[in-house]
C-alpha cells in the first residue's frame, strides 16, 4: 500500500437491477473514474441518474454486476472488511435509534470499532456540543444533517461518502453544512465523496465534479474546468437605462450570443469566448453611443448550462 494509491477508484462499472416488468434496469453504464486522496469529489446529476448506486458499489453495500471498485488501494468487496474500517458513509437521519441521547449514538457507533473518537470531540466538530444529551427529533433539520456527518466519522475514517448531504435544507443551513465539510477535508485531510442535484454545492464546494446522468458520467473535471468547455463559457451581464441595438452588441469580437435578461428591466447577458477581448471592445462601443452602464458583472458560466449542453436537459426538470 502506497500513498500514491487513489482514495478511490472505479473501472467499467455496471450496475443492473431487475426491472419491475421484467428485463432489467441499468443503474450504472459502464463508469470509470478516480477520486485523489485529499480532494473533494462531487457527483452531480438528476434523480435517478446513478449516484447513490455507485457510491453504495464503492462502499462495498451492493455488489457490481460488472467491473471493480477499490477504496485505498483495496478492492470493496474482496476486501470488504479492511475498507469498511477505513471509511464512513453518512445515513439518512431516520436510520438512527430515536430513544438515545447524540452522545449515547456515537458511544455506541464507536464501540464496534476497535479505535473511536470520542463523542464530545465529534460532536464539538460540528457545533453541537451543547446538543450532546439532545434526541435527534429535537434537533434542527440542519443540525440533524450535521450529526449525521459526524455520526460516520466516530472510525476516524480517511474517506467520507455523504449522499446529498444538503438537500431538504434551507440556503443558510445549507452554508453551514459546506463550512462544516469544507474544514474536515481542510483540517482533517479527509477526502470526501458527496452526491448533489445543486450546482451551486457542486461549484463552490467540490475540487473535481462527475456530471452524471443516467448511468454515465458525462463530464469530468474541476468546476471551471467544466464550464471552460463551453464554447461561449463567460458571461458579461449589464444594465442600461436605455434600449439598446442587441445585434449591434453581437458584432462586438467574442460574443457568442446575446440575450435579453428576464428578471428587471433592460438587463442584458453576452455570452463570450474571451471576456477580456470583449470587455474592451464592449466598453468601447457603450462609450461611442453614449450608453450608461450599470452594474457590468463578468462570471464563468453555470454547471446548470454545462449538464444543458451536454444531456439537452435541465438539471432540474
Ligand atoms: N434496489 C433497486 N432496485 C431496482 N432499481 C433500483 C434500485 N436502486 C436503484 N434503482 C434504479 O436505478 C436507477 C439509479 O438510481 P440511484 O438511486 O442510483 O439514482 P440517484 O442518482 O441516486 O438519484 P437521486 O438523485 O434521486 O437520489 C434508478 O432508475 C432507480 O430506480
Ligand atoms: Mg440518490
């Protein structure tokens, strides 16, 4: 066993289920990637894609129909003791026994494993320390979620598996939860592998992302490295206090497309190659027709308009 080993690797994975009607059902078509120790790694894709099957092959819970799975070096089910030690995999909250107090859960949890982490430094992780002597269903739906997180982690495990972490949970819950996971990879060197439908959590929290969709992973890279194989992958957005000459505008070198904003009035997006090429002949064409500029933003384009381009449908349907 090397360092050099991935933290996770995954080769010509299949993964069928018998279909209702008969036949079967392909879960997962044929997907190979790797996640590197000490990375963030996101699978994002729509219901049903394949996301939770992969991770529950990886973890060893569910056996392949073709291909391998390897955590640290060892293969998930040949292997399957040795992984299950060096990893934790997050539960939905309603796996958990609701009679017990936070710290009598984690107590439990680390008595079957013969090294644990004692439940006031888990649960001081994640802030809940003054919850130690809580149940769970008197706990927020955010503090629940962060529980949870801490609740696989009692084996001190080297690789974390959250299953939409976030979902369900309102924006400032939702922050919270990425500052939790953002300082256990930071502070920990974990590495986490995490599923989400939110491109937002995908964008701001995952070093490298898998866009799946139904089966395959479609795309894989760093965010921006995602929307950088758009081929119009900026946006420069502006206001103006008058109508403006929108084919005009798409003369200007780089722009791709323009398109008039729905939300507010006389708001426009370009769509460009190079923003800094456009932005110059941009601020040039404004000054010569003497049209006011307001609040001129220049952003990479959305994971939303990378999963559009390359599956011809929304994330979200
Ligand atoms: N135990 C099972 N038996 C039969 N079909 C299953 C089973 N588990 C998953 N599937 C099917 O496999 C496909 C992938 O499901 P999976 O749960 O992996 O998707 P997902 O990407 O995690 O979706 P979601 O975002 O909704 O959680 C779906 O079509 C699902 O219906
Ligand atoms: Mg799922």
């Amino acid at each position: 066993m090397t360092q050099s080993e991935p933290a996770v690797e995954v080769r010509d994975l299949v993964k069928e289920f018998p279909a209702p009607g008969g036949g079967t059902i392909r879960a997962v078509d044929g997907v190979s990637f790797s996640v590197r120790r000490g990375e963030i790694f996101g699978f994002l894709g729509p219901n049903g894609a394949g996301k939770t099957t992969t991770l529950e092959v990886v973890e060893g819970l569910a056996s392949p129909t073709s291909g391998q799975t390897f955590v640290l070096g060892s293969d998930s089910h040949k292997d399957a003791a040795r992984v299950k030690s060096r990893i934790g995999v997050q539960l939905q909250a309603a796996a958990y026994f609701d009679h017990l107090r936070l710290d009598e859960i984690l107590e439990l949890f680390g008595s079957f494993y013969p090294r644990s982490v004692s439940p006031d430094v888990l649960l001081a992780k994640v802030g809940l320390s003054e919850k130690r002597r809580a149940r769970l269903k008197e706990l927020s739906g955010g503090q629940a979620q962060r529980f949870s997180i801490v609740a696989a982690m009692v084996n001190d495990p080297e690789v974390l598996f959250l299953d939409e972490p976030t979902t369900g949970l309102d924006p400032q819950a939702r922050r919270h939860l990425w500052d939790v996971i953002g300082s256990i990879n930071r502070e920990e060197g974990k590495t986490i592998v995490l599923t989400t439908h939110y491109m937002e959590e995908a964008e701001l929290l995952c070093d490298r992302v898998a866009i799946i969709d139904n089966g395959r992973i479609v795309a894989l890279d760093t965010p921006l490295g995602l929307v950088r194989q758009l081929p119009a992958a900026y946006r420069i957005a502006f206001a103006t206090g008058r109508a403006i000459d929108e084919e005009d505008l798409a003369r200007l070198p780089g722009v791709a497309e323009v398109a008039a904003l729905p939300n507010g009035e006389r708001r426009y997006e370009l769509r460009v190659r190079d923003p800094q090429a456009t932005l110059f002949a941009f601020t040039t064409w404004a000054r010569d027709r003497q049209v006011a500029l307001d609040d001129v933003r220049v952003s990479p384009a959305t994971l939303e308009e990378v999963f559009l381009s390359l599956t011809g449908h929304a994330l979200r349907e």
